[in-house]
C-alpha cells in the first residue's frame, strides 16, 4: 500500500510537468470472447461487463496510476438502486469525442446533494475534450445512462459492444457533454480518497476499494455464489477507510448486517431476481437512511446560521 501511495503521489507531481495523451481504449467482451484485459504502451483493453467483485471497487487503470485522469460530478438515477448491493461501489462507463476517440469511464457511488439526488463521482481516464459525451452503462449493458440520470435502453446489445461506429453514435446521441458536469480537483481526491483505500488483486488487475477484509467477508457470505475469497487477493491495510464514497458503502453494508445475514443474494444485474421481497426493503432502508442524514446535515448547518445571526 505505501508503494502504491507513492507511485500516485508522484504521478500528481509528474502530471503538472508532463501532459502526456491517454492510451487507446480497447473494448473487449467476456460474452463474446475470452477476455485479456493487458494494456501495452498505447492500448487499454477494457471489458465493459462487470463480474459483482468487480463492483466494489476502482479499476486501477494506467491512466489513474500516472494521475491522467479527470473527475466530474453526476447524477445518479434511482432506478439503479436496482442493481445496489451493500458494498457495491461501481458502474462502468464511456465518454466520447466528436472525432471518435474513447474513453473509459468509471461512475462511482456517492451519497446524496442538498437536493436529495445521489451523486456519480465518475473517473474518466485521459483528458478528453469538454464537447466529449459521457454515459454509464448498467451491469450487463442493457441500459445507457446520462451522467444527468436520463434512461435509455440498448436494444442492440451485442452490436454496442462490438462495432464501435454504432457505440460512438449512440453513446453521443444520448450522453452528456462533460462541460455541462462540475470538475472535481484531481489532487484532492486522489489525496483524500483513492490514497487511503485497499488494493485487492484480482485476475483483472488491481481494485482501489474503501473496503476492508471484514466488510468483503460479510459481501461473500451475503452472495457465496460469486466466490470472492477467491476472486481478491487482500493487498491494503483491510480497513474501511473514512471518506465520503466509504461513508455511503458503510451505511449500506450496516443497514444490511442489522438484518442477521437473513439477505441472500441471487445477483447484482437487472435480470437478477431478489430471493425475498426483504432485500427490496433493505435496499429502501438504505437510501431513505441516506436522505435522512442530509436533512439531519442540512438542519444542523441551518441552527449554526441561525445562531451566528
């Protein structure tokens, strides 16, 4: 982990001397064919389908490892607590150029504005063009988002993935112009989040991840079928590190270690079906938690106002 600190922190610093380009992006598909995700010096090969221990965490990218990224702020849609599970972190996701060039994107889950909507904090990788459209993608890719929460569906699925004309179009159609998102400051996120997370191995390269040992235990014992032990190999301190992402995972992974383990999972897609109308409930519970403690944030700063008056 202290390695890994310090090849990001000197990856901020380089970034300021240096402006190198983004590699390629290489979109490969587990569904269609044996998956290599080895990226070489000017190549990214990413499989847009996303495996459940994939979900809870930030594919470290060589992108993010050199620091040449660029985050932004988006709105997640409601109905894609669909696809929430108490550690679930991550969506996966596309930005793309007028001149056609890609760009991997990862929307990660965040806890709710003062407008009651939960946020995106979406890593893309590179630094494409502020006319750039960006739009996520639900599990198994049968449905587009904008960064802004509008819902499309992907009726040619097979053909999104495959042929990168009808991608890029269709994804430009539909997504949303990085311009029209807030920037986030690169180095404070990279130093207030990503610096104090775990690395978990994994057969697709390493994930940054808020949580700990015990935390993925409790997701393996809650989903024993995606066999996660087995899946991650532990490379961190195993905590579950305090930030603002860690807080809205926390809070998930709490409300469902209050129901006894009662909360078998039979998947993290749409096409999943729930074993019992009681996981629906705590999915509920855990966003109606969330919106409680805004407006309990929201009123505490408005007595402090009242009393400076």
């Amino acid at each position: 982990m202290k390695s890994l600190r310090a090849v990001l922190f000197l990856s901020i610093a380089l970034l300021f001397i240096s402006g190198c380009a983004a590699s390629k992006l290489e979109l490969v598909s587990s569904s269609m064919r044996p998956v290599s995700e080895v990226a070489s010096a000017d190549v990214q090969k990413i499989d847009l389908l996303l495996e459940p221990y994939e979900c809870v965490g930030l594919k470290l990218t060589p992108s993010i490892k050199k620091g040449e990224v660029t985050i932004y702020r988006g709105i997640m849609p409601d109905v894609l607590f669909g696809e929430f599970y108490p550690g679930r972190i991550r969506w996966n996701g596309i930005a793309v150029q007028e001149d056609g060039q890609e760009f991997f994107a990862q929307f990660l889950l965040s806890p709710p504005d003062w407008s009651g909507n939960f946020l995106w904090t979406i890593v893309v990788d590179g630094n494409p063009y502020s006319t750039a459209k960006v739009a996520v993608l639900s599990t198994l890719v049968e449905f587009l988002y904008s960064a802004t929460g509008e819902e499309f569906s992907i009726e040619k699925r097979k053909l999104l993935l495959d042929d990168e004309e009808f991608r890029r179009k269709f994804v430009s159609q539909r997504g949303t112009p990085l311009a029209d998102l807030k920037e986030i400051n690169k180095g404070e996120f990279y130093e207030k989040v990503l610096l104090r997370w775990n690395a978990w191995g994994t057969d697709k390269g390493k994930i940054l991840s808020p949580l700990g040992l015990d935390e993925v235990k409790e997701i393996a014992a809650i989903n024993p079928q995606y066999g996660f032990g087995q899946k991650l190999i532990a490379e961190g301190n195993f905590s579950l590190c305090a930030d603002y992402i860690a807080t809205a995972v926390g809070i998930g992974i709490d409300v469902f270690r209050a129901a006894n383990g009662n909360v078998p999972s039979a998947g993290w897609d749409f096409n999943s079906e729930f074993p019992n109308r009681r996981n629906m409930g705590l999915i509920i519970e855990y966003v109606s938690q969330m919106r409680k403690n805004l407006i309990a944030d929201i009123n505490r700063s408005n007595a402090l106002i009242g009393r400076r008056r």
